[in-house]
C-alpha cells in the first residue's frame, strides 16, 4: 500500500479508537490485543483512511467496531475472503484481518488457507483463545483432547491443529506468534507483519477469561514463561530458561531441548530461510514436550497475488483500448 | 468438376441442372461423435446462413459433463439451427433435415425427425462396431426402420478421404475433414455461399496461422468442402434444392451472440458507462463458466476476474470489492447460489451493490448440469435467512441477456443492492442475430460517490431512491464500520433495538418494492380481447410467443405477457391479470412463477408444467392452450 | 426472627400480620446485571411455582452476543415468569411486579411494567455511576419519573451484606447472595415454598458438592433467602400479599421443559421407537447449540455428536450417516441452513431420513441473534436449487418441540426424506410445564430395511409412502451406487433421458405432497361461525390463541387454525379457508406464510406482520383483529 | 474395520467391477487407477459388502459408479465429511474417498484437512492432474503459476501448493503419492493405505490427456522418470539417476541433491518418525529444482477419531441404561 500521502499532523494512538463502548468481558485478552494494534498503526505513516479492518463471527471479530478505520464485521469464516475482495479492488489500502481460532480454523480453514496459498496482502491477526467464545464455551480446532466444553461433557476426542503448521503447509510466507500478556512483544511482531510484503499471519495466544480462563498460562504466565517460552529472532541462537541456561538443538531433523548447550550446538533462527522445514518444525514444538516459540517464525517474501493481478490489466490496457464499439462488432458481422 | 481452390465455384449461385424450391424456414439437426465435430460444422451453417439474411435461432446440445466412448449415444454431440426468411424466435421443433454421422447419433435423434424429412447418414458410420456401441441389435438402414422419412445414405467419410488424397492427408487426419464434406453437401442443398468458411479455414489453418508448414490441412478442408458441395449437386441425391430468402430484418450491422457472450457484453457496457470498474469473482460451473472465461479475455476493461476456491469465496469478495468501490458481479448455477446465498444476504444487509447471475440447469442438486431448467426462480426470491428481498430479474433470449445484464448493474448502482439475474443454459449457450447497438445509445448509468461530511451516516437514505450513501474506503474522513448485525437507521452502527429492526425491515423492503417505479410497465402481446391471458418468464419467451403467434394465427385467442421483472412486479400486472378470464404460466418447472403471482395477488392462476431438460416445444404448448381456451368457452 | 437453617420457617405458610389477596395471574420480571444472576432467580421462582401447581409460561431475555459492559443496558439480563391458578400459553405482556437490580435494567425494563404495578429496586444499584453508565442524567428514583408504579426501594446489597455475615462471607461474594434475598422477597410477597430452594441451594454447594469444605456458601444463600422473606414479612414494604390458586391442570406427572430440551427428549424418544441410533452432526449456533450440548449428555441412548467444522461439513455427515443406516439429524438457525442447502438438496436427491431442525432468529444475515423471529419459512421451502420438496413442520410452544421432533424423525424415516422442523428462540429458551408422557404411549415408529435380491432397485418404490428402499452400506447383496445426478426410476441409475427427469420430479412431489394423508386433518379453535379466520405457525400459538380468546369473550368473532404442518399442509385446509368472509396470518416476519397460502390456495389472504425480536403482545394483537372484524361487518 | 467374516469364494478384481460403462477420455490415466484399485481391494480379505466409495465432483469423482461395491458420488467437495459420516454410523465399513486437486483442494479444502485433523479412518485418493477436468479445463489450486487455461488466457497467478505439504500442516499420519503409469507402484501404495489404521492420504499423479495432457512428463515420463522421481522406501537410501548416481542429502534442514554421495551422507527414509518434519521437507521437493518423490513419506498410527467418538458412547452405555422413562421424569418433577 502507499505511503506517499502521509496526513498533516502525525497519528497517534487516539486517532485510532472509535467512539463505540468496547465490549468484551473483563479482563478478557482481546482488549491488550486492540491497544497493541492501537498502538503500532500510528507508528506505520499510513493515512487512517488507508487501512481496513475485516473480520469474520466471533467475540475477537468485534474487534472492527473499536477501530476508527474502515471495518467491516462480515459473516463467519468469511473474512479472508471477503478480505481479498477489499484488497483487490483498492491495492492501495493497508487490509487487516481479524479471526478467532473457530472463525479463522473451523468454518473458515478454505480461505484461510486459500488467503494464505495466493499470498494476499492481508495482515491476518488470529486471537487463539482455544475456544470458542462468542457462542459460549464449544472447543475448537485447537483445543487439547479432552477439553470438556459444553459441547463435549465427556471431554473432546478431535486432535488439535497448530494454525502456524497448517499455514505452513499452504505455503505462507509470513508466519508469527506473540501473546497478549506481552504488549511489547505484540507491538514489535505485529509491525513486523505490517511491514511484510505478502500475507501475514499473526497467531496470538489470547486468554478468555470466561470459558477457557488460563488456557495458556502452564506456557505463558508469569512464572512459568522462562522456562516453557523460547523467543525466536533472526540470527539469534534459541535459548531459554531463566538465565538462557537451556538451547534447542538439532537431532537428525528432530528439534529437542539441551541443558546448558555450548554456543555453537544451539540451533540458530534463520526465519528468511527460502525453505520452510525450519518454521514448521519450530510451530510443531508444543507444551508440555518442548517451549513453546513465540516470535517470528517465517518471514519471506512471495510474488503478491493482487500485483500480479492487476499486472495482466495493465498489461491488457497498453495493448488495447477499452471499447465497446469495437468490441460489439469483433468477429463476423454482417449488415442488413 | 469446379477445381476446389475456387472459392467462386461454390458460391451461392445456384445450378440450373436441378430445380430450386422456394421455402419459409428450415430446421437442421447435425449429429454426430463428440469427435466429428459437429458443433463447428452447425457454426460454419450458421455463419453462412446469418451473412445470406437469413433470420435464425440455434441450439447446440452438448453430451452431458462426463466423457463418454466414441460411438456411444451418450456421446453423441448435436446442433440445431432453424433459419427463415420471417422473423423466428425459437430453434426449431421437428426437424427438416437430420444429419447423422453415426449410427448412435441416429438413434439418439431420430424422433425428432419430421415424417417426410431428409436423413443424411454416412455409412461409415453404420459398421458392426458403431451398431453395437449404438446398442443396436441390428442395423436401423434395413428393414424399413426408416421408412416414412427420405433417407439419403453417403459414404460420406470414404469419399472425404478420397478427395483430400491429393493433399497427402491419410487416414484419421484425412477422416476428419468429413464434417466439412457434410457441411458442402448441406451449402448445396439450401443453396448458401461458401466464402465464410473458405475464409475461416483460412484464418484458422492458413499461411498466416501456426500451420503455415502445414498447407495441407487447410487445403484438405477445403477440398473436402467443394467435394461435398459438388457430390451433392452432381449425383442424384436429392430431387431438388432449396432456397430460403433473406428475412426483412430491421436495418443495420448484426452479429451471431449467445446469451452468455452478451452477458459478458452487457456488464462491460454497464462497467463502462457507470465508469465502475468490474470485479468478477467466480467458481467455475457448467453451464455458468463461460461468462467467466468471456470476461478474463477483456482485462483491458479494466476487469478484475478472480477464480476463488468456492462459491462462497467467490461471493464474499465480490461483496467485499463492492463495498470497495467496485462493481461487484458473481455468476453460477443453482448448486452455486445454495453456497453463495449466506454471503448474498450479508451483500442485502450490507447495502452493497453486486449482481449475481444464475444460469440455471436442471435440478436438484447436481440434478442434469448440461439441460436447461426454470426451476432456481424461488431459491432466487426466498432462499436467504430472515426477510431478505432483492431485485429479480430475468432474460428472455440470447441477446436479451445483454439488456438484462445491463439493467441488472444499473439497478444495483442505483439503489445500493445485490441483483438477482436470472438466465437458463439453453438461452446462455443457444445464438441468435443481433443488431448490434451503438454505445452511446445506451442509458447513461450515474452514480454518486460519499463525499466526507462532518457526523457521516452511512444508512442515511437518499429520499427517493432509498438507497443509503457508498463510501469508498480510502476516502478521508469517512472512516466508518459496517456488517451483518441489524443495524440502527441513519448511523447503521449495531442496534438490537425492536422498533429499529422492524423499521429496518420495512426500509430495506420499501426500497426494493420501489424499484417499480423505475421499471417499464407490463406490455401485453398477441390477442389482447382473448380470455386466455399466458405469463411466462426467462428463457421461455422465444417458444411461448411463437406458440401464441400460432394460436392467434389459428383464431385461438390468447394475450401473453412476458415477464423481465418478478421483483418487484411491474406496477400494471395487477390490473392485467384481473382483465382476463384465466391465467396460465407454462413454465421449465413445477409451478415457481404461478405460486409467485397467486400469492401475491390472490387469484387463482394455473400452471403448465414441464421438466425435461430442454425448451418447450411450440406444437405441445399451441395444444395446450387450444384445449384451455376450449375449456374456458 | 426464624433460624435461618429451618426451611419450614420460610415455606409458604402465610403470615397472619398481612391481608392475602387471591388473584388470578401475575406476571414478573427479574432484570439486573448479567452478573446478578436474574435467570437463577427467575428459575428457582419458576420452579416454586410449578411445584405449587400454577400453569406458567416463562421467558428469558439475555443480552446479545457480545458480553456488555457491567452496569450498562447493553448488559442488561431479565427473565419474565407469567403464572396463573388457570391456563395460559404466554410468558405475559405487561408485568404485575419488574425488580430492577439496577438503573439500566429500570431503563431496559420499565416500559412494560403496568400501569399501578409493583417496582422493587435495588438502591445499591442506583449510585452515581450506575446512573452513568446506564446514561440517566437524574436519578429516576427522584422527581416523579416513576408516579403511577408503586415503587419499593431497598438496598437489597446493603441488607444481604448484613444477613450473610455471620457466614464470614464479605464483599463481593457476599453481594452475590443478593439474588436470593429478592427472591426470599418475592416468595413472600406470592406465598411460595421455599423447600425447593433450599434444596437446591444443598445439591449445589452442599456436604456432598465440591463446595463441601465452604459451608459458609450455602449457608450463606439459604441466610439471604430467609432474610429476604422475613424482611418482606416485617418491613412495610407491601401494604398486601398475594396468592395465586394452584391452576387444575389435566391430573398427571408434570415438568418443566423448554422448547430445545424438548426437542432433545423427542429425538431421542425417535431413536427408541424405531431402533436407528441418532448421528447428530451439527455446528454451534444462537439459538440452538443448546440441543447439541443436550444430545452430547446423553450418549448413553447410542447417540453420536459430532461437531463438524462448518454447517456444510455438518449436513454432509448426517447425509452419509443416514446413507448408512443411522437416523441423521441436525440443528441450526437461519445462516446454518442457507450453508446446509445444498448438501440437503443431496438427500432430497437421495432420498434419505434426515431431520433439519432451524431454530429461527432475527434476520436477515447475522441479524438479531438472539432475539425471535420466523422469517425462515420460505429459506427452508424454497431454498435449494431446482423442485426440491421437503416436508416442513413448526413447534407451537416448548412443550410441542418434543411432539414436533418426533414427528419430524417419523415422517424422515417412513417417507425416507429430508424433514425440516421450524422452531424459534421463543420456544427453544421459553419453558412451561410439560404433562410427562409415558413412553409406551408414544406411536410407534416402524422401520423397513431393504433385504438382498436378486436385482436390487434402489429407487423402486413402497406402493403406499412412494419411499424408496434403505439399503445399508455392509449388507451383502446389496452394493449400489447412488448419487447428486438425476437417476433412472426404479434402477437409481444416472439418467438423462428428458422423460424420465420428469417423472422422477414428479415422483419426488408426489411423494410429499402424499403425507397429507398420513397427518392430522387441520382443527379449528375459537369461534367457528365467525366472519375472521386467523391462521397462524410455529411459536406464535400461545400469543394468538389468547388474543383469540379473549375477543370471543368480549363478543369479537373469530375463529384461529394454528398450523402445524406447512408442507404438505393438512387436506383440509383450503376448505376451512374458502368458508371464512376474511382470512389473515399475523407472523413474526414480512409475510411469508401469507405468500404461501394465497400462493396455494389461489385466494386473497392478508398479513398482519412484525419483526421486533419478540411475541407478539395479546393486547396488541386483540386491537387489530378488532379492528380487522369491524371492517368487515 | 473388522476382517472376520470373509467370504466363502476369495474374491477377484472382477468381483469390484460393476456393470456400468466406463466413461473417462480414451487414454485418461483415472483407467489405470480403476484397475489398481481393482486389483488391491480383493487382496485385503474384506468382504466386498463392507467397502464404501464415497466421491464429490469431477471426472474422478465418477470412480465410484464403476466399482461393484457401495458408493456414493456426493458434492462437489463434500466427500470427506459425507464419508466421516458414514464412518460413524458404521465404524465396520472400510471407506474410500475419491476425490481431485480441484474438489480436494479449492472447494474441498476445508473438510479434507479436518478430516486428516481428526484423523478419521478414510482412505483418500487424490486424483491430481493439475486441471479442473470436468469443467473443461481451468486451472486448479495445484496449477503451476502461469498456467493458460479458460479462465486465465494470460496465465493463473495463484502461488499453487502441494497436497501433500497441506495434509502434514493438517497433521495427517499417513501420506504417501504414487503416478498413474506405474499400476504397480499404486498398488504397494494404496494397499498400504488400506492397512494403515486411520486416515490415509494417497496422492497419484494422473494425466489428463484433454486438458493438461503429459503435465507430469517431465519428471515421471518414460525418459525423464529416472532422474527425475526418487522412490522413498522407509530405511532406504533415497538414492535416484539412472545408476543410482544420485542422492539426497541433508544440509542443515535442508534436502538436496548430491552426485555419487557415499552411502553415509545419502538421507535414509523414515516413515516411522513420529515427528512430520522429514515427510514435509520432502513433500516441498518439486520439479524442476529437485527430484519429485513418489512412495510413502509418512505412515505413523494416531488415535482413531471413531473409536474415541464411540468409545464414550460405550462407557456411557456401561453406566446407563438407554431408559426414556427416566429422561423424561429426571430433574424436578410434580404431580396435578
Ligand atoms: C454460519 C454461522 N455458523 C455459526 C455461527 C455461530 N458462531 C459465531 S462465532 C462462533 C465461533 C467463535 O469462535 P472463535 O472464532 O474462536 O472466536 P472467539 O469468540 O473465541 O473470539 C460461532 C460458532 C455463526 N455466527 N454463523
Ligand atoms: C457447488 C459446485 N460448484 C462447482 C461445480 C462444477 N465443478 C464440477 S467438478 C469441478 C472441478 C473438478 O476438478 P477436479 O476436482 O480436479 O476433478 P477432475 O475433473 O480434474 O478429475 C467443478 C468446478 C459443481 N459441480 N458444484
Ligand atoms: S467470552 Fe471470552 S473471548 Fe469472549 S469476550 Fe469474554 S473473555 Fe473475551
Ligand atoms: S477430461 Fe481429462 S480427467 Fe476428465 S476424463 Fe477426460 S482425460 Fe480424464
Ligand atoms: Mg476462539
Ligand atoms: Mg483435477
């Protein structure tokens, strides 16, 4: 999208917040979600007007109403699609999607995976809360088996899926995770998908407090995130634990964690590798086997679908002129 | 014997040898394998037929979506053309002339034939093999199986492979230029000028073509098609030939259009005079793809095609491109809209402007995907959650598709709405004339632009067309939200308020019932002081009319009134129906437009039925009405 | 003052001091904060009523989707009970007695408080920031704005504080016990046991709970209900109390049900009668997850839920279920079944025992979720593509849920069809008190499997139903193919052929509209001699039929059929329409029914139409058909 | 599903060949694949009864009406979760789902990847021939970029993506691709498909001689073949060329080609690895770049999907009785 026509007076985080009530429960994760989001547009010198907020069904995908963008809160599963629609008919907006784990994972996997294959420029914010919240508590794709929900009182026998794997496997060229508890992290991966050229995807590990309350805490929380978060970053060996005395290292093509590795064992992050295996072995590490990685896994750049697209118009147009006479009257004609 | 490199020798001139019969219309059926090519020998007729002036109606007749072995009736591929020197509408019902390359395609068309017509068969084509694959048990050329029809039996691939020898073509390559032999056989019999298809054998195999080394299968073609024409004229085949004059069609330059060609016309003239450019998101469909395929050739119109993963993809993008200031447009058949219709609905809660097109083919579900069929008009109408009305409309014939097109983007431009438009796949593959229209002729299409304002209302509604203001995302100033929620009047932020819904509801139906006011009024065709009043809709209207025309003709009173708009209805079909003593909808289903028109005006309205895949034939439906009206007496 | 621990002290004995008043009905309405626990209180009064043997009607209202911020009407949750010593079908139009908890559930509220009716407020619930956030800029407790109410103020928090302390709950837990206090309230003002709280109140968080090693919590509840209903007792709070006469009600074993448990009980009621085990796919959705998370407790009947990703994925998995033997079901609302379309135009194609259930909500697109309406009529006749007929039937009240869904299987497995079964929010969150059916009193539903044959036909069809044959994938003998594409009659093969699409579409019609035999003939209610026939569907029935009463006993004329059977409808019913001077169909929608009944039946019909989210209100509702009967005379 | 009741006479390819008349292209490659199938099933010792063909949409999708056994040719897409219903309903029954890279892959996408999530007990072949076959030849989502085709005269811009690649982002157990012209290769493959417990994804490489004729010719055509597919056997050496000359080889996470390589550098296969890493960087190795790998990548056992789903119904039957009288009369009750 262009940056040229950046407004008058720079934006601040303010510019960004609609009169309308935010209205998720207290102390959901969504609302750290929105300040992030808040707080890193005015830092992209993008005119308000440019960007886009598309979102599908779901407590997360009220996240449009709260930004004083353009927003549209389409129909379940639907927003990438509807997504692509947005920014195919004006290349020049800043398009960002906003989805739930069942929104994004559940009835909308086809476009997701879709948006993802063509390299849509969309800037796709999953909030992973494991549940699904808007319809009161169901497990969803990325739930644990077992989780008992009032759709399975029994506890659910699906196996989850990991949304950056499955990403993955459609060839996304911009695959991330950040948590809500971290607004800082947040801000920093989040810029980082808005200044990717191509889609981007940003998982974010997002707690609900009413029907999934602590999902992610064994991980994440205060005191147990040293020692079960890793945090990935270009060029960076990846080690973790309270004084980085822990380091993931490679076994044949097996990731597996090491105490206290020497420097040259641990396992270098290289998320601008053409080749994705790194990234997806990294989304396969999980809780309570391995850290769970937060960060920027992959960040490589695809041909833009919307620019090779509008390529074949442009080219179309220097060759011919649009009309319709000529048009009406090509091939056999004959006159009476 | 003409040298076969002069165009000249077989151009139209008639021979004095045999006597030329003067005829009004004439039907053609060529049928053969998939493989014989037929389809391009019925267009090379065609072409003929129309440059000479004739009127015509054609209707090609695909094998069904599965490939099926050569030699088989499932196989069989066919292509009717009916050509006149008055005006026609229809392609035909029996048939004058059947050619049938093979033994399947005989039998899977001979009951068509009329009594007395010419049969062409070629008998290489009727071997043991073709016989059995044909499920014949014996030959149909013996035993008199043919008899009451004028069978003419030509070794028609024999003697192809004969003429082209001198070209060094051999065996299957050389086989397969019976299609034009047959074609020349027919160009003699109906008298019709060669130079089209000279030139287009040209054009297609020519020096100027890829096949410029290969200067014998343009030579080959061309042989083959003089050594038809000629073996026609010179061997005693037929007792005489026949002329069919031009048809006094209105002045001025034609061009052969199928319904689907001028759809693809008619939304790039709405694109451009509306100056919205088109973003077309699709899955392919039978019979609906060809309309995508017609607009990703026209990308310098600035056309945006887009193939999605589905159906409901390829909705939802147009709606969101139209709420991005494009003119949003999807078309499908019936298994398509079911996908599409959640995201449609958004489009009618969302107030966008999209127009989604059904060509409609026999159902339900995958149903009979390469027959014809009415029978999506009621899903169209009603298949949406909650009270969810849009504009619906349907073309009457090939080129009738370009009007309706047109007015289906004009429609949604001006009142901020999805638009339904309905066509069938025998309108949207069958050709017919057209005059072709001059651009500037077209109504202009305006549309108005948001501009920012200070406390921006994007429900607002302007006060006579209700529609609510486009705001362009991109646009300073205008930032504002939107979706699928009920939403409040004027402010359109999320509303659960009862009296609001309710309002709402009402606002979006009113604006939707006003579009009557801007729609032309019924008009009434045949006998109007009949007290049979016949309504039809869609692709219909070519067999109706003629059948009506017929009836009228006869001294059988009927009026007919043809719908293009079935939402709103005209404001004048109310009192219409009331004048006549009975009304009657024949329609390709099982009664959609009757329970429409009974429900909404209250009277009694009967129904003639018919689903088999393929249009009316005009001698059934004469006797249908002959009886009702008899009855009515 | 009694010692909290003794429920006798609380249970319904009543109180000298006090004049009691005998009174018919009364409606009541507890509203406050989402947190405030209002649907526990309503419940647990609902139950008390019961128990005491009143007929009632309840109705909870939640607040939308999306979690409000506290304090604000947005968040504001209500739950209305209407009960009565006599008969009644409605949860009540205006309220005898609102509680507001706090000042946007006055707000939210107070409109449908009668004139003179009793308002019990929170005064906790009225400071300067609860007038904030529900945007008053005066206290509504001040100047006069609730004149005309008999307002009674308590700092019911402040008093539940006091009552529970000595429990040694503080703050906001002991807060939470607020609600009990009003009901204790509540309790005595109607003179209601208490026994069934208090048992309540000891299986929740009694020895034998989770909670066993917090003793202070029930403790701490049964106090704030003892010290409301003493508070009420001693305070001069009311000048009087009530009592409502147990109602005599048919003599039998009674719960409590609403409409989406009954509709879970019916199915698997089915599932026994006729020895198919139920495959529930299904994908959550307002208003009816709540059957599949009532299925997926009770796996003990065989049932299988699956929760699929999507609607589409959901219809398909209970087609191929059914294919396979087992009684497929699912449920949805109004964007479910436009995704389930065309997937449940394949069982029609097919011809398969499935159940669709649409518990319909406010629309169009995501609309009002969780609010009522019953604009899914058409969607679920109308929208599939091509002559889809499927049997469509409507619940008239909770209780009618349970008799409709085991209809709805019956008619699935003898017809072997798609069924679609119309519900609404209403009635799926609406309870009333249910006569407990013995089972062996429930009509049997016998069930046929196809046997090996020689040359088995898998569209041959029963003389009787025209139900064509189950044969279950791994039955030796019995491989067949079927699919989407039209079939041959009798062998289910592909088919083309013209003839045979056509009368496989009339055999498809044939076959449903056949069920009107196997129905019950349509009943008429009220007064038959009258010039007004009102005919309504589905959940409107307890409205309706009130206001219908009512104007027979003021001397109003009108007869009501309420249907239950939508396709086919019952075969009498064109003729009880033809004997009234005026027919109208009041609906919670634009006027769907009415399309179809002048659509069917040829004749003028007339609506009387509202989409609020809501019933209808009798009084609303005596005022037009009054109006409607005086017109005609 | 269960193998005990075998029928009397063993069975032959022409017990499973039903009486309809095939109806593909002369020279399609879905005959080869008819006849592998043919040949496999009555090798597994299942009586025929119990086999169950469910399709969606497309020339391939026709398979079904050509095998004597039980099939159903759904819609378009549709075909996993039609037959996870069937799998349900009847966990006996060895179901097949036959499917294309259109109505797998785009309409499809997003039952077949939870069907794979889930791990249901399908055994899925994909029939890829690059093209929407049946529709007359637009291009599909394994279309390689560039592709002229009805719908994209200019060429198709969509990034395409492997089904293999997207089955393993979906966490599938068993993946494994064969090619159309190699009728013995497909046996080894599908029937290792059908022993293998749980879904089964087999993709066959198949030409459409209309549409997208020879599009598999440069790596698995008579001439090329050799130096162009490598054979991936679990605890083979994935060694390729004519001689053998050439290997794979690892470098970092990375796979690539080595000429004459010693035996100890040469990537060993292992289809066994619980981890998907190695059976994803092998289904990105593509033409012309790599040799393309054909065989089993993956085959590792993870819980049934029926058997959780009925294992509850059975505990909860052991619990209680199916009793309607007790449903109705449970919870608060009174008597009038
Ligand atoms: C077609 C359709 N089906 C189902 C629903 C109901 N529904 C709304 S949101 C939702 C799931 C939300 O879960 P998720 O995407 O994780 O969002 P969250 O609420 O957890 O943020 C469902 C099932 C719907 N609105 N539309
Ligand atoms: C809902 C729906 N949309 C579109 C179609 C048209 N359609 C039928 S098959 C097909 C694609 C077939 O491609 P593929 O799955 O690769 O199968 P192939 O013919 O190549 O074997 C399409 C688009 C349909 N039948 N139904
Ligand atoms: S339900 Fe959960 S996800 Fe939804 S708003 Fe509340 S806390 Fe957030
Ligand atoms: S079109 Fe292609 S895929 Fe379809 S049958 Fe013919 S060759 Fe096979
Ligand atoms: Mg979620
Ligand atoms: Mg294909």
């Amino acid at each position: 999208m262009s940056t040229v026509d950046t407004p008058s007076a720079p934006l601040t985080r303010k510019d960004f917040a609609s009169p309308v009530a935010v209205r998720w429960c207290p102390g959901c994760g969504d609302y750290s979600i929105l300040a992030a989001v808040q707080g890193v547009l005015p830092t992209l010198g993008i005119p308000r007007e440019k960007f886009v907020f598309v979102s599908g069904i779901g407590c997360s995908s009220r996240f449009p109403y709260y930004m004083n963008t353009y927003g549209f809160h389409t129909i379940h599963g639907r927003a990438p699609a509807v997504a692509t629609g947005v920014k195919l008919a004006n290349p020049d907006l800043q398009v960002w999607v906003i989805t739930g784990d069942g929104d994004a994972l559940s009835i909308g996997g086809n476009h997701f995976l879709h948006a993802l294959r063509r390299n849509v420029d969309l800037k796709i914010i999953l909030f992973n809360n494991r549940i699904y919240g808007l319809t009161k508590g169901q497990y969803s794709p990325t739930s644990a088996v077992g989780t008992v929900s009032p759709s399975t009182p029994f506890g659910s026998v699906d196996q989850p899926l990991s949304p950056l794997s499955l990403a993955l496997g459609a060839e996304a060229g911009f695959v991330a995770r950040t948590s809500d508890n971290d607004v800082k992290h947040m801000g920093e991966v989040l810029a980082a998908a808005a200044a990717h050229k191509g889609s981007a995807l940003v998982e974010v590990l997002q707690n609900c407090v009413i029907f999934a309350d602590k999902v992610h805490d064994p991980y994440y929380g205060r005191q147990t995130k040293a020692d079960n978060l890793v945090y990935l970053e270009h060029g960076k060996p990846m080690r973790f634990g309270k004084e980085l005395e822990k380091g993931l290292v490679l076994n044949g093509m097996k990731i597996e964690t090491k105490a206290n590795p020497s420097d040259s064992e641990v396992l270098v992050h290289d998320a601008k590798a053409t080749d994705s295996t790194l990234a997806f072995a990294l989304s396969h590490l999980s809780h309570p086997d391995h850290p769970v990685p937060v960060g920027i896994f992959r960040a490589v750049e695809r041909p833009l679908f919307h620019e090779a697209a509008h390529a074949q118009v442009k080219a179309a147009r220097a060759k011919a002129e649009p009309d319709l006479g000529k048009l009406f009257n090509s091939g056999s004609t004959w006159t009476v | 014997m003409v040298s076969p490199s002069s165009p000249a020798a077989v151009s139209g001139g008639s021979s004095p040898e045999k006597p030329i019969e003067e005829v009004e219309s004439v039907t053609i059926r060529f049928a053969g394998d998939s493989g014989d090519g037929m389809q391009l020998t019925g267009t090379q007729f065609t072409d003929a037929s129309a440059i000479f002036g004739n009127d015509l109606a054609t209707m090609p007749d695909f094998p069904a979506e599965i490939r099926a072995p050569a030699g088989t009736v499932a196989g069989v591929s066919a292509f009717q053309i009916h050509f006149s020197s008055h005006e026609i509408k229809t392609p035909g019902d029996d048939l004058d002339v059947l050619v049938a390359m093979n033994a399947a395609a005989l039998k899977a068309n001979i009951a068509d034939l009329d009594v007395g017509g010419i049969l062409v068969v070629d008998l290489a084509g009727f071997g043991e093999k073709d016989l059995e694959k044909a499920e014949y048990t014996e030959s149909p050329l013996r035993h008199g199986a043919l008899d009451g029809y004028r069978v003419i039996e030509v070794d028609i691939t024999g003697l192809t492979v004969r003429a082209v020898e001198h070209t060094g073509l051999k065996g299957r390559a050389a086989e397969l230029c019976k299609n034009f032999f047959t074609l020349g056989m027919m160009f003699w019999l109906y008298d019709r000028p060669a130079e089209h298809t000279l030139n287009w054998i040209d054009s297609k195999f020519g020096p100027k073509t890829k096949y410029k080394d290969k200067p014998e299968i343009a030579e080959a073609n061309r042989a083959a098609l003089t050594a038809g024409y000629n073996y026609a004229e010179t061997v005693e085949l037929f007792s005489s030939h026949y002329r069919v004059k031009k048809a006094d069609l209105p002045a001025g330059k034609y061009r052969k259009i199928s319904g689907n060609e001028a759809a693809v016309f008619g939304l790039l003239a709405a694109s451009r005079k509306s100056g919205r450019d088109i973003m077309y998101g699709s899955y392919p469909i039978t019979p609906a793809s060809d309309i995508l395929h017609g607009l990703s050739r026209q990308k310098h119109f600035g056309v945006l095609t887009f193939q999605a993963e589905d159906e409901i993809a390829a909705m939802a993008s147009v709606v969101g491109a139209a709420w991005t200031g494009a003119l949003g447009i999807t078309a499908t058949s019936g298994p398509g809209i079911c996908l599409k219709s959640e995201a449609m609905n958004l489009a009618v809660m969302a107030e966008l402007p999209v127009v989604v097109i059904d060509v409609q083919r026999g159902g339900p579900s995958t149903g009979l995907p390469t027959k014809t069929e009415q029978s999506d008009l009621l899903l169209n109408l009603y298949g949406r959650s909650g009270d969810s009305p849009v504009p619906v409309i349907a073309a009457k014939s090939p080129s009738d598709c370009f009007d309706m097109a047109y007015e289906a983007c004009r429609l949604a431009l001006k009142y901020m709405t999805p638009v339904a438009l309905l066509t069938d796949g025998y309108i949207a593959n069958g050709s017919e004339p057209w005059l072709i229209p001059a651009p500037e002729s077209l109504p202009p299409i305006p549309v108005k632009l948001a501009e920012p304002v200070a406390d921006f209302q994007p429900y607002s509604r302007d006060p006579e067309t209700l529609a609510r203001p486009w705001a362009l995302p991109g646009t300073p100033g205008l930032e504002h939200r939107i979706g699928g929620l009920e939403k409040a009047q004027q402010s359109g932020r999320i509303s659960y308020d009862p009296g609001n819904h309710d309002a709402m509801t009402r606002e979006r139906a009113a604006k939707i019932a006003g579009i009557a006011k801007d729609i032309p009024a019924q008009a009434v065709e045949g006998d109007t002081s009949a007290d049979l009043l016949v309504v039809s809709w869609g692709g219909t209207y070519g067999t109706v009319s003629t059948a009506i025309s017929d009836c009228n003709r006869n001294g059988i009173k009927v009026a007919h009134a043809h719908l293009q708009y079935i939402n709103p209805f005209p404001v004048n079909l109310g009192e219409i129906l009331g004048a006549y003593k009975k009304v009657v909808v024949p329609e390709l289903n099982m009664g959609q437009l009757r329970l429409v028109l009974s429900g909404t005006f209250g009277i009694p309205v009967e129904g003639i039925n018919l689903v088999r895949g393929k249009p009316f034939r005009v001698s059934w439906l004469v006797d249908k009405f002959q009886r009702i009206v008899k009855a009515i007496a």
